[in-house]
C-alpha cells in the first residue's frame, strides 16, 4: 500500500475488508450505559418527549417576557415609518438634519443569550412591519465596503463577492454587478417599492396586508455600528443597536459628528435574573413536567449562571443534559413521565426492573419501616410490589403539589423580611428546603422570630396573598388551610373594630384625667403603668400574630420536608452533580496535566502504558519534554533537557544509545526537541528566561 510519484498527488487507497460501518442510532446511545440496556428505547423516547415539552414551554416564556419590549419597538418602528408615509413636520425638520431613526436596545451583559432575541425580533419584525430586516454584527463588517455588500446581500438575496477590488465594490444579481453604494440601495428601494401591492417585494414577505406601502429597511446591529445618513430623505432606514452595558457606549464610540445625526430612543429588555426567576418557576416549581432537579445539581446550574455567563440559555442547555443523564444513567427513569402513564409502564416491568426498584436506598428505607409480613411481599413478590409502587408514585406526584404550593407561601412571608435571612429569591428558598429539613435550621429560626414582630398591616396582606396561593388551582387540596386563613383575616378585621372602640373610651378616659390633677390620682396612675409593664400581658393581637405564625410553621414542618427523604425519589430526581460539574465547569489546567502525564487516558493505545514515575519513548514528544520538564527547577537548561529528551527517545531495548546517535538522528532528534519544546511554550507552561539566554523559566505547579 505504498507508491512513489516525482509529483505531489492523491491517492485512494480501498478497504481491503468489504464490511460497512452501521451508524448507530440515538436510542442506541441509551442501550450502551453503565446499566441494564432494558427498556432503553422506552427511556429514549421518553427522554425525547418530555425535553419537546420543555423545550415548548421555554420557547413561550421567551416569547412572553419579550412581548413588551417588541411592542415597544415595533410602535416606534411604525410611528418612524408613517413619518416617512405623511412627510410631517417633525419628520422634515428630522431630515434636514439627516437624522437616522436609531433604537438603542439594552440587552445586558448575558451576551450568549442575545442570538436568540434578536432572531426572535427579525422574526416579528418581518411578521408585522417590514420584510426587509438586515441583522449584521461586527465581525462581519470590519469596514464600510464589507457592511454594504452585507446589507445588499441580505436585503436583494444575492451573492456577495467579497474578494472583489476596492474598485468593485459590487454584488452580483443575477450575473450582473450593482456597485455596493447608498446610492443603488436607494435605486433598488425605490423599484421594489413600485410593485403592485398583489406582489411580493422579498422572498421573507408572508403577508403583504400587514406591511405599509413603502415597508422601512430595518438594519440590526448585534454589537454596536453605523452606516450613512445621506440618503435617509429617500431611502427609509431604521437602525437597531444592540447594547451590553450602558448606552452612553454610543457617544463614547461614537464621534459627535456621527452620533448627532441619529435620533436615539432607549429601549430597555428584562434583566437576566428576572429571566432566570421565571424559567425556574415554570419549569422547575411546577408539577408539569415530572423531571426534577436536585439541591446539589441546582446549584451547580446556578452557580455557574451567577458566576460565569448570566446566560440563561446556558442554564437550559445545563437542565438539558441533566435530562439526558438521568435517563441515561438512571433505568428507573422509564417511570420518570406522567402519572397515569407512569402508572401503566408499572405494570409492564419486568423481573431486573423490580430488583433495580428494591435496590434504591429511598424504597429500602421504605421496607424497612413496614412490618415484617409486608417487607416479606415486598421483596419476594413481584406483583405486590408493582401495586405498592403504584401508590407510592402517587404519594410523589401528591408531595409536589402541596410542597410548591406551601414553598411559594412561605416565600410570600420570608421575602418581607429585614436581610431577608432565607433568600430574597425563591430559588434560594427552594434550595434550602431541598439539601435538608429547613425547620432546624438557624437561618428558619431566625425568620421565625422576625415574623413574630410583624406588623398588623404587612401581616394581613401576606395572609390575603397566601390565601389566594391556595385558592389556586395548584392547591385545591388546601380547603381546610383557606378556612383558617380567613379565619385569622375576620379576627384580624374584629381587632380592629376593637381598637377603634378602646381609642373612643381612652379619649373619654384623658378627658377625665384632666380634670383630676390632684398628687393622689397621678400617684395612683403612675403605680398602675409600672404594674403593667412588670406583668408584660401579651395583647390580643400579639397573641394572634403568634398563632398566624405557629400554623405557618406548621404547614412548613408537614409539607416541606426535603426531597430526598420520599420513597422513590430517585425515578425522578437527578443528583449526580458531579457528572454536571464535569461537563460545564471546564477544567483546562486538570484535562491538560491528565493528557501529558498519561497520554493512554486520551489515546488508548496499549504501548502507551507505563509504570508510575517511568517515562515511556512511544509516548509522544511533547509528553516526554513534559515529564522531564517536571523534574527540574525553576529555571531549565535547554541543552541537559535535550539530551535527557534524547536518552528517553532512544532508549530502544537492547540497543546502545551511542551507537543509534549519529548526525542524522541528532538532528531529527533535536528538530522534534525544539517543537515539543515550542508547543509547551504556547500552552503556557515554560517561557524565555532574560537571567540566561540558554535557559527557560518554568510557569507552573512550583516553577515561578
């Protein structure tokens, strides 16, 4: 399989054996696990459905919270627009200063989530103004000829020659060259403009009915750039800019001279937290979807979005695979769907599914508190065992509901507190009531104490709020608890009406006070203020604070008892944070040691095997010069390095390292030297040293 040409070429070498490759399929993935392959096309499946659910509800919670801001620009857009249409004064004293329409969009510093919105504004844009929307970023336009063969390009669906002269500064449609120019953008405008309304002026053009005659040309900039204002009393342009951080970035940019010439109007998108909030309400703090995330896991997934990217897609991506590793690694999670359904595959498990059942810690602990003619049934026989699953699934699905619904409810009492000792959010809270039993900790008994101070009119309006928490569909079950909310409301109300009455007696009291001024009557009342305080009697409305909130901390202690702790928690809790950490908390440093101290942990390859401390000549170059570098100090002579690196390479079993050396092998020797030495060079770990010209400087593990 070799050949020989004086001039270069390519060869094609066939496959000797004539079997074909069989690409796998994504079930198969499933079936490859560390566990039972059994029912992996069910989990797959499964696993399929409920990440087309989420990935739905998602999709619409981005749409909702986007919805007022598109509203916004999409009235400015028109009001810009029928301007242009009606030529009024303001738009004629606009144009005489050539002024652009200029929407500043601050989006936030969450940059990874920006492609999303803006494909989602196009769209809309398109929908319901104009079809002629350029959406451009910086990259792409590194100067004013790329921006306008980028813009024509997009706008007249055409080929883009980007190789062409400074002289050609033009497109081709349909094999004809238009020079890229303000000029035969406005030409071109103004032809597509004259088409009959029954036309189509652009391919993106759905329904004519819901653009305006002459539709404005709206260009999006994802990170901030200009174009010319020239041609804006013929060519109707309105600009986008997208903004990270604060929109005084334009002026700083921007010289005046540029920055006047745009009539700037700020719009402002959601913070990324209140995104966050919201996508964890709905999709964590529901019983929607079955799948649930762990305390550990949780805050792995939010501690990276606090401390990283503040991007909320990456927050889904992270919920995404944690999805796919449950249902990979886990082979109860054919059981992780919906209730009835999960009720139904119960009866279809087979005898390894049961065992997998009984082997979960949460469902031993089970066993362990029944009588021993039950834990007999339980662990002998399948089908009684299938029966008591079924129920204890539905005991699950039952926890959920009064767990978010008391969750939220305690939310609605911590969140009024001073330093907020539980969490402002109700992510932090959740977190809390998911690691351990909330009730024994300190930061618990320290709202506790601060809600037993609240005041009568903050303690009435959180009952009203958390009464209307269990009216809600979410807690139908909660009839009883409504009865006494009201029921704290009315006494609330009779205090009240109480207060007003003592208020009318007390006022009649100082009346009488006063006309009695004599040293025996003060005396006399002066005695019984200092009794009073001595005894310290609790008042009626102390007394029905402290009853409010002994029954809070009772619904506390019988529904938010963490999730760990209920049977068969594991078919739908996934809490393997370390598998998550692994695969989104990139470890560069750990990865890059592991690949050159131990090369077969990558390559698999048996030659590559080695003794502990022993250097290997298979291994390759750059792990070589890595393990030798690892044994000198913080300064390396290049020439012992080269001969040590040149004693391992021809170290060959049986052969004399002299004899091999001759001046042929020393200079391949010392070629592969300098690049493995070059490449450690670039990934950081030694560099030139200004103490000696014939030595480096070590930059790692002890070596500064």
């Amino acid at each position: 399989m070799s050949t020989s040409s004086v001039s270069k070429g390519c060869f094609v070498f066939k496959p000797s054996s004539k079997k074909r490759r069989i690409s796998s399929s994504k079930a198969d993935y499933f079936s490859q696990g560390k566990n039972d392959s059994e029912d992996s096309g069910l989990r797959f499946a499964s696993c399929q459905l409920l990440w087309k659910q989420i990935n739905s509800e998602t999709e619409k919670i981005q749409e909702e919270l986007n919805k007022q801001l598109f509203d916004n620009l999409i009235r400015f857009l028109r009001q810009s627009h029928s301007e242009f249409q009606t030529k009024t004064t303001e738009w004629m004293c606009r144009m005489k200063s050539s002024e652009i329409p200029t929407a500043a969009l601050v989006l936030g510093v969450n940059v990874t989530d920006h492609d999303v919105t803006f494909k989602s504004l196009s769209e809309v844009l398109q929908d319901n103004v104009t079809p002629y929307v350029v959406s451009l970023q910086a990259k792409e336009c590194p100067g004013i000829k790329h921006l306008l063969q980028k813009l024509m390009g997009q706008l007249m669906d055409c080929y883009v020659d980007a190789d062409s002269s400074e002289e050609e500064e033009c497109v081709n449609i349909s094999q004809k060259k238009i020079r890229c120019s303000m000029a035969s953008l406005s030409k071109w405008y103004e032809n597509v403009t004259k088409k009959t309304g029954s036309e189509t002026p652009s391919k993106k053009r759905t329904s004519s009915s819901r653009h305006w005659q002459s539709p404005p040309v709206v260009v999006i900039f994802k990170d901030m750039e200009i174009i010319s204002s020239q041609h804006i009393h013929e060519f109707p342009l309105v600009l986008i800019f997208g903004i990270a951080t604060s929109p005084m970035i334009i002026h700083r940019l921007l010289p005046h001279s540029v920055s006047s010439l745009l009539c700037i109007e700020l719009f402002q998108s959601l913070s990324c937290k209140e995104h966050l909030a919201t996508v964890i309400d709905k999709l964590l703090l529901t019983t929607q979807f079955p799948f649930k995330l762990s305390e550990k896991v949780l805050q792995v997934l939010i501690n990276i979005f606090l401390y990283h990217d503040f991007s909320v897609q990456n927050f889904i991506k992270g919920f995404q695979l944690s999805i796919v590793e449950h249902f990979y690694s886990q082979p109860l999670s054919v059981l992780c769907c919906q209730l009835l359904e999960a009720k139904k595959r119960v009866t279809s498990l087979s005898h390894n599914q049961c065992e997998n059942i009984r082997s979960l810690p949460s469902f031993r602990r089970y066993v362990e508190s029944q009588v021993s003619e039950k834990q007999i049934a339980l662990l002998t026989e399948d089908s009684f065992l299938k029966e008591v699953t079924q129920t204890l699934l539905e005991d699950l699905h039952i926890y959920h509901e009064n767990y978010f619904t008391v969750l939220r409810c305690l939310h609605v009492f911590t969140t009024s507190l001073p330093k907020y000792p539980l969490g402002k959010q109700i992510r932090e809270l959740h977190c809390a009531c998911l690691g351990k039993s909330v009730w024994e900790t300190e930061e618990y008994e320290s709202a506790i104490q601060l809600l037993r101070m609240l005041a009568k009119d903050e303690l009435v309006a959180i009952l009203q709020k958390c009464a209307e928490i269990f009216i809600s569909p979410s807690g139908k079950q909660f009839s009883n608890t409504v009865e006494k909310l009201e029921e704290f409301l009315a006494r609330f109300q009779n205090l009240e009406a109480e207060a007003n009455e003592v208020q009318d007696v007390s006022v009649s009291s100082q009346k009488e006070l006063q006309k009695k001024t004599d040293l025996y009557h003060l005396q006399k009342t002066l005695l019984a203020l200092k009794e009073s305080k001595r005894s310290k009697k609790l008042t009626k409305f102390e007394m029905l604070r402290f009853e409010v909130v002994d029954f809070i901390d009772s619904l506390v202690r019988s529904y938010l008892a963490p999730a760990e702790m209920q049977t068969l928690n594991e078919v739908v809790y996934f809490n393997t944070a370390n598998t998550l950490r692994e695969h989104l908390n990139a470890a560069p440093r750990i990865a890059l040691h592991t690949a050159l101290n131990n090369p077969y942990c990558y390559l698999k390859n048996q030659t590559l095997k080695s003794d502990v401390g022993c250097i290997s000549n298979t291994a390759p170059d750059i792990c070589i010069v890595y393990k030798l570098h690892l044994e000198c100090g913080r300064l390396i002579n290049l020439v012992d390095w080269l001969e040590a690196f040149s004693t391992v390479v021809t170290a060959v079993e049986g052969t004399d390292p002299e004899a091999v050396a001759t001046d042929q092998v020393d200079e391949i020797i010392h070629a592969r030297f300098i690049r493995a030495v070059s490449e450690l060079e670039l990934l950081g770990f030694i560099k030139p040293s200004k103490q000696k010209t014939d030595h480096v400087a070590r930059l790692t593990w002890g070596g500064c």
